[in-house]
C-alpha cells in the first residue's frame, strides 16, 4: 500500500486530519513536572516514556506521526536507538513522515535506503533547492511520498520568500516547479505559515496537492480562515500538525478529540458552501480545433495530465505523466470521457463490456449504463477464499467482449485481461482505450489478433496543448525528441 492510500484509509478510520509530532525535545520536559512515570532517570528515559505515552493517547485520534530527525540525531547514538524504539511503538497502519530537511546531493541516495528500507517510513520532507536532482532518490520509492517545503514561518525567510516581490514570490515558483517532480501521490507540500492569504495562493497554485500545514499556533492566528484557505474544494487536501504546548497537556487525548471536532465542523461548512460541480469554460480559440480539444484542455487545467521528468512503473523515463484518477471526481468531465469511448463503441460488435481493474473499473461501469450493456471485468488477483472466481459479473461462453482500459503504454494490462477473458471461453476482438501512448503498441496487439480503438494518442494532446499555450515550447520540443 502507498502512503497516499495509507494516509487516506488513516484519515477515514480516526476521521482525523492531525498530524502528532513525536519528537524527543528535552525542552517539554520541563512543562510535562511529574505527569509521567519514567522508566529511569535518565534525560533518554524520560523522553522514552513521554513520547510513548503521547502515541498511547492519540494512535486512533490522528492521521499520520511526523518525527525530526535532527532531534533524535543531536541525542548521539542513544537518540538513534531511542528513534527506533519510538518507530517500533507507532501501530503499523498509521503513516510516518520523517523531516530530513537537512540532508544534501551528495548524502539523499544513502538517506532515502535508509529511512524507507530500514526505518520504513512512509513520507520524508524535503528542502526544495537541491532541484529534482535532490529529490529523485526518494522518488524511485513509488509507494512512497516527499513533502517538499516551500514556504517557512521564520520571519528572517522572509526576504528570500518573497523575492523579487509579493505579486511573484519565489515560494510560489517552488510550488509550481515541483509538481513537476511527480504525481499527486509521490510530491507534497509543506507549508510553515499561519496567514491565509499566503496559504489560498499555495492552494491556488498546487489544487490537487497534499499540504502539510505547520507553526499556525501563534496567538491571533485565524484557525478557521486558515483552514478554509488550505482545504481544496472538496474539502480535503490538508494535513495540520498539533501544538507542541497541546502535547504537554495531560488530557492530550481528549484535547486532540476536541482538535478534531473543529477541525471536522470547519471541513463541514466549507463543503455545504462550495459548489459540487464547478462549471469549465474554454479561454480558448484555435483555427484548426481539435474534436477533442475542450477536453483535452479540461484534462491538462484538473492536472491530470503533467509535464516533466517522470519515471514509470516499468522503469522507463517519460517527458510526461497521465492520472485519470481525478476524472470521476468530477462529473461534468467524466460524462464527457463515457461519451467519448461510446462513440468507438457504438461502431463495435460485442455482448458484455469488460473493464481492466483498477483504473477502468469507473469508466467501464458508465459505459454499461450509457449503453445498456452488461459489464464483466477480469479480476487481476484471484480470491483464496469465496468462489475464487476470475471473471466477476454474468456471461456465457463464447460471447464477445470489448476490452476496455484506460492508458494503452505497453499492452501488457489489456493483453492480460483479454488472456483471462478468453480462457474462460469468451471470446475478444476489440480493445478500447482513452489515451494511447503510440510507439506501436497498436501494432502489436494487432499480430495477436486484436483491434485496438483510442479516444486519444498523446501526440495529438501534446500538440492541442502546445497550440493553446498550456505547455511551453520548451517541454513541447522535450516531448517530441523523447517520443520519436
């Protein structure tokens, strides 16, 4: 499981968004008097003690522990045995995020092996000036995440944030730049400040992005205006450190159950107040239109297709990235998308829709009942209880069945599923897919017998996209040396 999967089924089950700070500060010490019954006398054992008593009283009220490891590093070595003492007491649902902000080029490589290899946690936080180059060794980690800094509370960061001037800081261009270094799931924010307006332009910038909001405990701040500035529009989006002085409090627990109420009550009027289905119009007129061209627009503005450096699952580097996962969070695109693969579909002879888990799962059930036809799907692992079955849905043998997938890269996912289908006696000639990514994949498929059908190649979106001015001519002509 990813830690973006991890996160989320954290936040669902604790029905939290706090995040807990374990971090062994001699300084709490001193507020904690004699609340806790420490293992010794040492200055180790009675970090030891509260920092167990702390996950003790909040593991099924937060959504993720975030430990600095300069704190655990400054201790010498009994801070390193006492960090993986407090790794070992966090339950193993809950995600952890270690701020390593101070590593650098020459020490990420060795870093990123040991904090997910060895340590096993789930996120790091990065420092953004070490460029792409700095975050990529964390980033070969798919299943896990980075949350890379982009704006600071410390006033005496000001300057540098804010530069050349406020109407076109820096921290701005951080965030713009590093949504390129990978998708949603991979790439993070974090965000030290408790003034919304700095807060509503980072979320303006980066909508589809986690943020890890931090230091907005200080007197005056605007709790609700904060919130409401970091959520995006559905609410969600947003990861909020508890108060080191709320750490110290010895109802901790019902304090952070109170924490969550308002948190939960602000979330609530935000979503009551916001548009469930925003209206997308096109800024665009171009001579020779696209068919296809609001829609391919409306895919590029949700951020569903990306520009950059991006490395597959299979390995390979692309000059570009594409997650239609967003698309059914929003209604009005998502119609579009079934209308689109039903006007390939309609031309077509067959019996039962069959769709490639996971990604087609949604498309493939609109299209059932866009086209009143009855819907199977290959299951890509087979149940070791139940019935076991391979194809879930009804079918007869010797019935035809259209494959339909969302990205078309190698053909390795619809070819196995068309396998799976045919060996329980149904029988496959077309495959369907939204986007293909070209370099002869149809080709392929077609020595084995199959037809393939696309909404979209990436070509034609990339040129859509550079005739519109949303790509520059710099990541057009990457994409075109990388793709021929």
């Amino acid at each position: 499981m990813n830690f973006y999967a991890k996160l989320n089924n954290t936040i669902a089950q604790n029905q939290s968004l706090l995040v807990v700070g374990l971090d062994p500060n001699p300084e709490i010490l001193t507020s904690l008097g004699h609340q806790l019954m420490a293992k010794g006398d040492s200055l180790i054992d009675n970090l030891q003690a509260w920092l167990e008593w702390v996950i003790a009283e909040t593991s099924d009220r937060v959504a993720a522990y975030k430990l600095n490891l300069g704190f655990y590093q400054a201790l010498g070595v009994a801070g390193l045995e006492l960090l993986d003492c407090v790794l070992s007491k966090i339950p193993h649902q809950l995600p952890i995020i270690l701020d390593a902000k101070h590593g650098d080029l020459n020490s990420s490589t060795v870093l990123a092996q040991t904090i997910f290899e060895q340590w096993q946690v789930d996120a790091v936080t990065l420092t953004p000036y070490g460029g792409q180059d700095h975050a990529a060794p964390f980033l070969v980690y798919p299943d896990k995440a980075v949350f890379v800094l982009c704006h600071s509370s410390n006033p005496g960061a000001l300057a540098l944030q804010e530069y050349p001037h406020a109407d076109n800081p820096l921290y701005l261009e951080v965030v713009k730049q590093v949504q390129s270094w990978g998708t949603m799931d991979q790439v993070c924010l974090e965000v030290g400040s408790n003034n919304p307006d700095i807060i509503g332009k980072i979320r303006a910038v980066a909508p589809e992005r986690m943020i890890l909001l931090r230091s907005i405990w200080t007197e005056g701040a605007d709790f609700p205006q904060i919130l409401q500035a970091g959520f995006d529009h559905n609410g969600e989006g947003l990861l909020i450190t508890v108060s080191l002085d709320l750490l110290a409090n010895k109802n901790l627990a019902s304090e952070v159950a109170k924490l969550n109420q308002q948190v939960a009550q602000i979330r609530s009027e935000l979503i009551q107040t916001v548009s469930t289905c925003e209206l997308w119009t096109s800024n665009v007129c171009l001579f020779n239109k696209h068919p296809h061209q609001d829609l391919i627009l409306q895919l590029f503005d949700i951020g569903c297709l990306l520009f950059g450096e991006y490395v597959q699952a299979s390995g390979a580097t692309f000059s570009y990235y594409i997650d239609l996962r967003k698309i059914i969070s929003n209604p009005q695109l998502f119609n579009q998308v079934i209308k689109a693969y039903a006007e390939i579909l309609k031309n077509l002879t067959f019996e039962r829709i069959a769709g490639i888990p996971y990604g087609a799962l949604p498309t493939a059930t609109g299209l059932a009942l866009n086209l009143n036809r009855p819907m199977i799907f290959p299951r890509k692992e087979v149940k070791a209880h139940g019935t076991r079955r391979l194809i879930e849905g009804n079918f007869h043998p010797g019935e035809t069945a259209v494959v339909v997938d969302d990205i078309l890269i190698s053909g390795k996912s619809v070819t196995e599923g068309a396998a799976k289908l045919e060996s329980a006696g149904l029988k496959v000639k077309d495959i369907v897919v939204f986007i293909d990514h070209e370099a002869g994949v149809k080709e392929r498929l077609a020595s084995k017998g199959y037809r393939a059908h696309s909404v979209l190649n990436i070509s034609e979106i990339t040129e859509t996209l550079y005739e519109a001015g949303r790509i520059t001519a710099e990541q057009y002509d990457c994409f075109q040396q990388n793709h021929h």
